[in-house]
C-alpha cells in the first residue's frame, strides 16, 4: 500500500535522494522546499518556509487533505552560515537556528496529530555528526542539530505509546551543494573518516527508509549515525 510521505528540502542533496527512495517505492510523496522544486515523480510539491510554521501548517493542512494521515515525515531541510563564534552575527546564528531546529519542530508538530490519530507513523529528523564531532566555525549549527536531538528523544517518549516511531539520522561528510565548498576543511574531515571517503546522499536515504519501514518498527528515540566511521564511540 503506498504510504502519504512528506520529505521537506526535497528539491537538492539528501532530501532529494530520499524522495526518490520513496517515489521507487511507490508512495505518495510530498516534497517540499524553499523553492518549491521536488524530483519530478513527487505527488505533490510544495513551496514553504519551514522556518515559517504559519506556511508549515498550512502545506501540511493541504497535504493531509489531499493524501490522508501522514505516514512518514521526513524533516531534512537545513542550511549551515558558518563562522567562528567570536565573530558569528545574531542573524548568523538565529538563521540556522531558526530554520534547523525550528523548523524541524514545527514540521513534527504539524505532522504528529495526524499520525497520533491513524496509530501509526515515522518521523525521521535529519541532524549531523557535528554536535558529537566539534567542528570549528559551526557553533550555530552543531546547536541546531543537538537541538534536533533533544527534540527527537522527547517527542519519542511522548508517542511511543500510540504506534508512533521517531528517530535521527546523522549524517557524516555527504556529497551536495552543502559541502561542495568548504575548502581545506574537506581534507581536515577525510582525515578523520576511517573509510577514507565522503558519503552520498543515497547512503543517507536507505538508512531513512529502513526506519520508516515496518523493519523497525521496534526503533525508536535513536540516532543513527551515517558517517564511515567518523563519528565511532561517541
Ligand atoms: P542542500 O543540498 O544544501 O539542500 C538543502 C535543502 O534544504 C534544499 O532542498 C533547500 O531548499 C532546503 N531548505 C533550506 N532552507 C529551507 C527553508 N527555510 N524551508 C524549506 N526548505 C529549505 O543540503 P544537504 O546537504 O542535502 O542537507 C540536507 C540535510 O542534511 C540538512 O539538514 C543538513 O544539515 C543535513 N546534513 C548534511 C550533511 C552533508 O554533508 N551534506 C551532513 C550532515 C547533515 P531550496 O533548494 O528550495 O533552497
């Protein structure tokens, strides 16, 4: 049976890949991003700010009108603005976090109801190793996406009881536009990933589809680290 999945950032990267995996799989897909721009077999796509929740609640409203209870909600989009935190701005800082944590939290919120309702459902948040790593210059964002893990575990205990997973995927050093130029840092990463490689968004977007698949349906409330390796121990 298809599944109604809403996969936010979908237009690039690793929520693109996820959508895809989802779409391959025949379920009903709603990508949203900024832009509005979705992989071309999406059901739906949609323009939203997910920094936004009056947009957030909106699309999902319609999205829910359209295709049912959600199934999985995949709450991926993200941005990093990088600096050291002596000379990070307040806009710098409240940006990231505005549109990672937040936002993240305000796509659930929109998303849970629904799922609480049906019995059933994922939700899957996509933080970063950088919280558990340390990387220098990215104080707003290794917040943000520690932040998400708080908001993972607590939002876990609160629906676990009514058939509802939620988990974290951490990805290491992937592929996209993201990490397309970070310059010297690439090499400092490489050097710390004991596969020696960077990953691609698709290795995300398996990890991502087996937690939203009944195979884990035993799974809740962890973060799972997609990395090679890197961030091992912590
Ligand atoms: P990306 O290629 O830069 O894509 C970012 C996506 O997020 C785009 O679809 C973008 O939409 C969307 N987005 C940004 N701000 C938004 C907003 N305010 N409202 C709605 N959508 C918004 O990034 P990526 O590398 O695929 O990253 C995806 C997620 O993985 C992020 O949460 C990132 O922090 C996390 N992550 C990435 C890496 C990595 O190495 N790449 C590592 C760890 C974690 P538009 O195209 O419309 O702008």
């Amino acid at each position: 049976m298809s599944r109604h999945v809403i996969v936010t950032g979908a237009s690039r990267g690793i929520g693109k890949a996820i959508a895809q995996l989802f779409i391959d799989a025949g379920d009903n897909v709603v990508g949203a991003s900024r832009s509005g721009e979705a992989p071309a077999g999406c059901a739906k796509s949609i323009a939203v700010d997910v920094s936004n929740s009056g947009e957030v609640n909106a699309a999902f409203k319609s999205a829910i009108e359209e295709f049912g209870p959600i199934d999985v909600l995949v709450a991926n989009a993200g941005i990093t603005k990088d600096g050291l935190a002596m000379r990070m701005s307040d806009d710098q800082w409240r940006d990231v976090l505005s549109i990672n944590l937040d936002g993240a939290f305000y796509c659930a919120r929109a998303a849970i109801a629904s799922m609480i309702k049906a019995r059933s459902g994922s939700v899957i948040f996509i933080s970063s190793i950088s919280p558990f790593v340390g990387n220098p210059g990215q104080a707003n964002y290794a917040a943000s996406k520690a932040g998400v893990v708080g908001l993972a575990r607590s939002l876990a205990t609160e629906v676990a009881g009514r058939g509802v997973t939620v988990n974290v995927v951490a990805p290491g050093l992937i592929d996209t536009d993201m990490t397309a130029d970070i310059g010297a840092a690439r090499d400092a990463m490489l050097a710390m990933i004991p596969m020696g490689k960077s990953g691609q968004p698709e290795d995300i977007a398996e990890v991502v589809g087996f937690l939203a698949s009944n195979s884990a349906r035993y799974v809740t409330g962890q973060v799972i680290a997609v990395d090679g390796g890197m961030s091992m121990g912590l």
